[in-house]
C-alpha cells in the first residue's frame, strides 16, 4: 500500500487484493501452485520448474492460463481496477 493513497484508493487496493487472492484459490492446484511460486514467492521459471519437477515450458503453460482465468475474473470486477486498466 502507498502511504499516500487516499482511503478510498487504500479501500479499492485491498478489495482488489481480495478478489485477485479469491481468483487464485478457484485456479487448479496444478495452476495455482505455479502462481503462489512465480507471481506470489517470486521465484523465477526455473525455479519453480524444479521446486515443482515439471518442466519449464509446463510452468510457463500453467501460468500463462491460470494468469488469463485470473485477468477474467478480474474483468467482471472493472470497478476495481485502476483507471488505465479499465476496459
């Protein structure tokens, strides 16, 4: 959060921070294990692609659909995205 942001963009930050977290627990365990590591944990391809024994192109698979379910999700919701990602 910035320290910054007004109440209302602190209030919309954490609902977004919400549904991003309540999209990613309705992802496939296979998807979501890969978006805790990547997109959560900062591990980076490869990493993850030995933490989990699956190959590099199966992480990039994996998270490439579980980021677009993600993004779906998310766009049902416009409301609480920031302005210049707004449909």
């Amino acid at each position: 959060m910035d320290d910054r942001a007004s109440p209302e963009e602190a209030a919309l930050g954490a609902e977004l921070s919400r549904a991003i977290a309540a999209a990613v627990l309705k992802l496939p365990p296979e998807q979501r294990s890969v978006v805790v590591l990547v997109d959560f944990n900062q591990f980076n391809y490869d990493e993850a692609a030995d933490a989990l024994g699956i190959s590099l192109g199966t992480v990039k698979s994996r998270l490439s659909r579980a980021r677009g379910k993600v993004r779906q999700v998310l766009l049902e919701h416009p409301e609480l995205l920031p302005a210049g990602l707004r449909p």
